[in-house]
C-alpha cells in the first residue's frame, strides 16, 4: 500500500484524527475519480463516550473522489489563537484555510492518479478502518458483509442497524428507514465508544464547483507539491 499520502488539508481534531481529506494514489486504496456522482451533504457532530466533543455541527460536502469540502466551528490552537478551519479539495488541488484571519495554504498533487479521502475516525492500529469515509458508509458495510441488528429507534428514528466487526473494533451503521440514509455510525472496543451522528445527511444531482474553490480575498501560500 501506497503511504505516501497527500495530507495537504488534513486536521489532527476532536482529540485524535477523527477525519483527515487526503489527496493519494488511486493504486493506495483501487478508487478511480468518478464526477456524475450526486453531491452528498452532511451536518455531523463527533461524540466520544456518548457525549457530543465538538461546540457545533461540522459540515461536509463530497463528490465521489474529487471534490471534498469541511466547514469546522470556530476553535482555539494550540497557541490559544481563534481560528475557523475550512478545508477544500479538488483533486490534484487541496487548500487548508482559516476564515478567521483569511489566510491558507494551497497544495498540488503531482502524481499521476489521485483521489480524495474522507474517514470518519483515525485509528492507527487498525488501517481497514481508514476506508469507512464520509459520504461512503453503506459501501463500506456492504464490502464488509455487515450482519443486520433488530431495527432500533434513535430520537424518535426508526433505524436499521448493520454490524461489522473488525481489527478488534465493532462498527455500527444506523440507516434512517424513512430516507434509507445514515442515521449514526458507531465505533466500539470493550468500554470505550466514538460515534459520528448525521444531524442532516442529503443527497443531490446538483454539482456546485464555486463550493469547491477557495474563497476570494484570501491570502494564500504554495506548499510543496505532493508526488508518488
């Protein structure tokens, strides 16, 4: 597996790398970049151990393999100065931004095929589970063969419920009935839980590139080129 991922925009967030966009060869995970995909819209809220670890939604668009867009709240760094991280991907080009001091990087991927990437956690001892994207959570417990769970209501939504155990984990997928869209994915091992809970979760044929690019008025710098 190819490990030299472009990780231009990728954020260490919610205490661990519970998503990160990566611009890699398509050789590192077999995707091919595919635009007639509908646009997919999220509003998630990251939850450790039931309770929500993020002060607002994170909103994500996604197309296929190309196009990714994360709008996070407002934060403090590490240096306690306010930031607002927006990160844009259209593949080969990747822009990690701040809406607060309008102010960001660009990055190009040289290498001959890529793709984008959108996990839902980081788990580094257990790789598979990097494949489990954003916008891609059927695909995934579909590859898996997930085992279905007796339907359980979340919030007053009547979900089915898919389980997939793997690398020591196990992996639960919520899909609302009424729109047969992801409710909630759950990620266990022994006490400990993260999940991911879709407080909206849309789907739509209509591809708006102007979301896809950075923002007029900023100021941005070249970082090096990503290559193979």
């Amino acid at each position: 597996m190819n490990k030299n991922h472009f990780r231009g925009i990728g954020l260490w967030f919610w205490g661990l790398a519970v998503f990160m966009v990566c611009c890699s060869h398509t050789s590192a995970w077999g995707q091919d970049l595919k635009e007639d995909e509908p646009q997919i819209y999220m509003e998630v809220v990251h939850q450790v151990g039931g309770e929500n670890n993020t002060p607002s939604v994170v909103r994500i668009w996604r197309v296929g393999y190309k196009y990714a867009r994360f709008e996070l709240p407002e934060l403090r760094n590490d240096k306690g100065k306010r930031v607002k991280p927006l990160m844009i991907a259209d593949a080969p080009n990747a822009w990690e931004l701040d809406e607060v001091s309008k102010t960001g990087q660009h990055r190009l991927d040289t290498s001959e095929d890529i793709s984008v990437h959108a996990p839902l956690f980081g788990v580094e001892e257990a790789e598979e589970i990097h494949k489990l994207e954003f916008g891609r959570e059927k695909e995934f417990f579909s590859k898996h063969r997930a085992k279905p769970e007796p339907a359980k209501v979340l919030n007053g939504v009547e979900c089915e419920v898919w389980r997939v155990k793997l690398e020591g984990y196990t992996l639960r997928l919520f899909v609302n009935k009424k729109t047969n869209l992801p409710y909630r994915v759950e990620m266990t091992k022994g006490t400990k839980q993260q999940a991911v809970q879709y407080m909206r979760y849309e789907e739509t044929p209509t591809l708006d590139l102007k979301r896809f690019a950075p923002p007029k008025g900023y100021k941005l710098v070249e970082a090096p080129p990503a290559s193979g």
